[in-house]
C-alpha cells in the first residue's frame, strides 16, 4: 500500500513538474506574440499587476498572515520586486524584440548557474573547481547562441541576447540577495507582494521610456497572450510552484527551466512557424553541462539517496 502510495505522488509531482514547464516555457512564446501590440516594460508592468492583485486576493483567502512586518521581510519584497520582477522581466521583454521566444529560453536556463555562482561568492557557499568549470560551460553556451563575430557584434540578435543575459543575471542576484533575509511570511502573500512592488517600479521604467498605454493595441492576440501569462503562466503557475516547492524543493524545480527551452522550441514552431537552429541547440546542451557540473553533488545525492546541503532556492519564475 505504501509503495502504491510512493508511486501515486511521484507521477502526480511529475504531472505538475510537467504542467509548470509547459506554462512556463511557453511563456516565453506568449511575449513574443504580445510584443507585437505592447510596449515592452509596460506589458510587462500589466502582466504582473494583475497577477499580483490576484495572488494577494488568494493569499489574503488561504493564509492567517497576508502582509509584511519589520525590515527584514520589507527588504526581502523590495530586493524580489525590483531585482527579480522589474528588473529580470523588463530586459527579458525588451530581449524578446530582437530574438525570439526560443532563444530567449535558452538563454534564460543559465540562471541556476548564475545563481549558484552568485551564492558562492555572496554568501561564501562552496564552489570548487569543478563547478567553476560548469559556470565557465554555462557562459559558453550563451557564447555559442550569441555566435558573436566582427560581422554581427552590432546586430539586433546580438543584443536582444546581451539584454535576455543580464536580466538572468539581475534575476540571479536578486535570489541569492534575498536569501539572508529568512522571514516567516508565506510564500504566496511574499510572491504577491514582490510582484506588485515590481509592477510599480515597471510602470515608472515604462513612464521614463516614453512608453503610453496609448500604443497597446487590443486585438485578440494581444488579450489571449496578456490573458495566458497573467492568469495561466502567472497565478496558476505560481500556484503550481507553491505545490511543488513544498513536494520536492527547490533544486528539482531548478530543473523546470531546462525543459523549458523544448517546450517554448515546439511552442515557437507549432504557433509561429520559428525552427531551432542548430548553434542555439548546442549552446543549450553547453549550457545544460554547465549546471549539471555546478549541481553534480545535489544530482548524485537526489540518485543515490545521499545527503546534501539544502540549495538556495526562490519562489520566482524565469519566465
């Protein structure tokens, strides 16, 4: 009967792990195709508005404490907020104008990486030789998306893919900044919080650009994707990730982002007629052995059983 049991919770955690990555991969797919009616910063300013008010509604609904008390855990919306949503997804968005939904996954997957390598030199946790050299893949492969030569290094694809870069590093930093600060706030009221602190700071960034709800231009594509990444990749997703964390933890969640790249591939294809090429193929797999070698001591342990230390984790998505 236990084993029964065992096996029942292990495909239901491989359904949900299975339905986070497809909302969340082809979130990158959904951008694309919205980018095309939205200002950039301020669809994504909208995007996490409403998801924000959403989640702050459910989290006021399910738990007994839905808001922030003393500067620790004021510190810890502020830096999720401005780093993590604002800052990540305005350059993902802005990324996303010059390369598309794919590409942009891909890049985005090195943001494990980049974690890891920030928390080792932030909050002095190990990283050895070996995992060094699983950082150095990781840039490698964005190298080997990017494809940079004296032909290109001014193109469009060039920068969208410098952009999508250092959103996964402000991403990166902002997870591993906010660790020191363990509060006792849960996780939906601190993702609602967070959003709606980064829609904010979004919506000025929109403002400085330039940027008017005036240029939104609201044809069906434009609703169904601001629909689908507010309410299907945003609030449903989180709402998955909740369930998950609290299953399998973070660093299994950590692998959601590398099956996130094949989903928004197929999704790129099926919706938008965008084929893979085989040089942002191989950067993936460079950039996959890069975190597989950063992460090998918490694989070996999930295989075999053995004991680790407890990984950095978040509750954001890299979408």
């Amino acid at each position: 009967m236990s084993l029964g049991t065992r096996s029942d919770t292990s495909n239901w955690n491989a359904l949900l792990f299975l339905a986070l990555a497809c909302f969340w991969g082809t979130s990158f797919v959904a951008i694309e195709a919205g980018l095309e009616y939205f200002p950039p910063v301020l669809f994504a300013g909208i995007r996490y508005a409403i998801a924000g008010v959403v989640i702050f509604g459910y989290a006021a609904w399910t738990t007994d404490r839905w808001y922030p008390r003393g500067r620790a855990e004021w510190t810890s919306v502020g830096i999720a907020g401005v780093f993590i949503i604002a800052a990540y997804h305005a350059l993902l968005y802005l990324g996303e104008m010059h390369v598309n939904g794919a590409v942009a996954a891909v890049v985005v997957s090195l943001t494990p990486v980049l974690t890891a390598v920030f928390a080792a030199v932030l909050l002095d946790e190990s990283l050895d030789a070996v995992a060094g050299l699983g950082f150095l893949l990781g840039i490698a492969g964005v190298v080997v998306v990017a494809d940079p030569n004296p032909a290109n290094l001014l193109s469009s694809n060039l920068l969208g893919i410098a952009l999508i870069f250092l959103g996964g590093v402000s991403f990166a930093a902002g997870a591993v900044l906010s660790t020191p600060f363990r509060t006792d706030l849960p996780s939906a009221p601190t993702q609602a919080w967070a959003m709606l602190v980064g829609a904010g700071v979004l919506f000025v960034g929109a403002f400085a650009r330039g940027e008017s709800p005036a240029a939104i231009e609201w044809t069906t594509t434009a609703v169904v994707s601001l629909t689908y990444l507010t309410l299907v990749s945003g609030v449903v997703g989180f709402l998955i990730y909740f369930a998950l964390h609290e299953r399998v933890g973070a660093t299994e969640i950590n692998l959601v982002g590398y099956l996130e790249p094949v989903v928004a591939s197929l999704a790129a294809w099926v919706l938008l007629g965008h084929v893979v090429d085989q040089t942002t193929l191989v950067g993936f797999l460079v950039i996959f052995a890069g975190f597989a070698l950063v992460k090998r001591d918490t694989i070996r342990a999930r295989v075999f059983g053995e004991s680790t230390p407890a990984a950095t984790g978040h509750g954001y998505d890299a979408d």
